[in-house]
C-alpha cells in the first residue's frame, strides 16, 4: 500500500468489498430458496397408487385404486376411491 492514497482507493479494498457484497448475496439468496424449499415440501401430496390388471370375459381391465393421505379442508383424511377402467 501507497502512503499517499487512503485505503479506500487502494485496488485491494475495492476487490474486498465487491467480494463482501457477493458473498452476501449468495447467502441471501439460499435463505430465500430455503424459504421456497420448505414451503413446497409442505404443499406436496404423496398419493399412493395401486394399479392391477385383470383378465375379464370381456377382454383386459385396469383397476386404479388411490390410498394416499392428502388434506381435506385444513385436516388430514384418508382418501380411498376406486375407478375401473375397460
């Protein structure tokens, strides 16, 4: 360091203080996708769904059956429906 120039127009303090404002960003920016992150996993449904097949007289028949827990009006329920598709 120059001892007719202040440190703060020295080159090196430039260079900290640019790498300072990243660095915080980038953990600014993890913090929100962290906050994303949480709010997403919490919004996600994991249904259970079984499927068989059957052989009718009348020719191959798929059977759809949903067991999984999902929200109904804020409180967790069981959910099991049945479709059968020919």
């Amino acid at each position: 360091m120059s001892d007719d120039r202040p440190w703060y127009r020295e080159p090196e303090t430039f260079v900290a203080v640019a790498a300072l404002i990243v660095s915080v960003s980038a953990v600014a920016v993890g913090i929100y996708e962290a906050a994303l992150q949480r709010a997403h996993d919490r919004a996600e449904v994991w249904p259970h769904v079984e499927l068989s097949t059957y052989i009718t007289p009348k020719g191959a028949a798929l059977f759809v059956e949903n067991t999984g827990d999902h929200q109904i009006g804020g409180r967790h329920g069981r959910w099991q429906g049945t479709t059968e598709l020919e």
